[in-house]
C-alpha cells in the first residue's frame, strides 16, 4: 500500500514528515512538543503514547475522532539481532469538522509522530483510507507480547524495521493485525487473539484472495 510505504520512509526522519492519506493537502497546523511520560529509559512505550495521543485527540477535538494505525520503528532489523526496542513511534486519526449550518464538513487526518526525543502532530485536508477504526475493537494483545510471538514463530522474519497495528479492509472481516514486515515478506500477529500467520487474514490465500496489485498491507 503505497501511502503506508511512504508513510514508513519519512515518519521519523524530522518527526514531522509526514505525507500519507490518498487525498491529502498541505497541512493546517503542526505543534512539536518533547516527549515526557511516554519514555522509559530512552524506550518509548507504545500504548502509553497511544493513549497520550488518543487524549491529545479528545482535548483538541472531542470525542468523535477515528483512530486508524499506530505504526512503529525498530531500532534494529527484525532478521538481525533484534531485541524489539522501539525508535519512533506513530499514530493516525480522522476527525470531521461539521459547518454550523450541519450542511458541510471538512474532513482533517491527524497524523503523530513520536520519538525519544519530540512529539509532533501534523494536520491535513483528507481522507484516511483501506481501515477499519479500531476505536471499539478490544485489543489485548500489546505491541512487546506482539513482537515477541512474532520472533517466536518458527517462519522467516522479514528484513525490515516496521510494524503497523491496523484493521485492513478487506473481503474477510479480521480482527486487527500488527503486521511485521515490507513489500516483500510480512508476519501478522492478531491483535485480539495473538494468532500468527504469515497469510494475511482479511485477504486470505486459502479462499483465493489476493492482495491487489502493487499494495502490501
């Protein structure tokens, strides 16, 4: 999937490079900040930064927002020696700003990204695509015990630094993934039962879908 590829490359490179959603415009506000209680000795949390950034949302927008991915930054290679420290740490909204008159909206992505050392939120014009909200899904499994199952299964583990928790949307209804991986190979951990597979759920191979051409989870 193209904007999560891009999306990938440049997240953390100035934490504020952002450039995702398929119908994006220049942004409308950007706000940087440092990083407080979401950082442990030098590790960033991911849920602790999920939930700052899902109360960042509910303070500057309310209630209704969309929360559609958390992805995340490896220090290391998965296929090398790799021990699941996390070096960024990002998270995407939708909110939907209705005009007084309940005739209009004007629709914004919210896009966080967090290191050790910064937090920046990037606002712009657009729609966030291809996922479900996972505001109501009962995620249980969380990102260490995700990494740990996936260094744990017995399969190749991609050479990649990239994880991204999302609910794809797909012809199979499946429970939000962290998926492990890149263009070339990808490991999904079920975020809700801590399955692993190397088949994607929402377009299972087994029952004869494919993923479209040119997109990776």
């Amino acid at each position: 999937m193209k904007k999560i590829l891009f999306m990938l490359a440049v997240m953390f490179s100035l934490c504020v490079g952002f450039s995702s959603c398929d119908s994006c415009k220049k942004g409308e506000k950007n706000e940087t900040s440092e990083v407080t209680d979401s950082v442990v000795a030098g590790h960033l949390d991911v849920e602790n930064i999920t939930n700052t950034d899902k109360q960042y949302m509910f303070t500057n927008y309310g209630a209704d927002y969309r929360w559609f991915e958390s992805c995340i930054l490896l220090k290391d290679f998965m296929d090398e020696e790799c021990d699941g420290t996390v070096e960024g740490v990002s998270n995407v909204f939708q909110v939907v700003n209705m005009s007084e008159d309940q005739k209009s909206a004007d629709v914004f992505v919210v896009l966080a990204a967090h290191t050790a050392d910064s937090i920046a939120y990037e606002v712009k014009h657009g729609f966030w695509v291809e996922d479900y909200p996972l505001n109501d899904e009962a995620i249980q499994v969380k990102f260490k015990d995700a990494f740990e199952k996936m260094m744990e299964t017995n399969c190749p583990k991609p050479h990649s630094r990239h994880c991204v928790l999302r609910k794809q949307i797909g012809p199979v209804d499946a429970n939000p993934q962290y998926i492990f991986g890149n263009t070339e190979a990808q490991v999904y951990v079920d975020a809700i039962t801590g399955e692993v597979s190397t088949d994607n759920p929402a377009f299972p191979e087994e029952k004869g879908f494919k993923m479209p051409l040119g997109e990776w989870p």
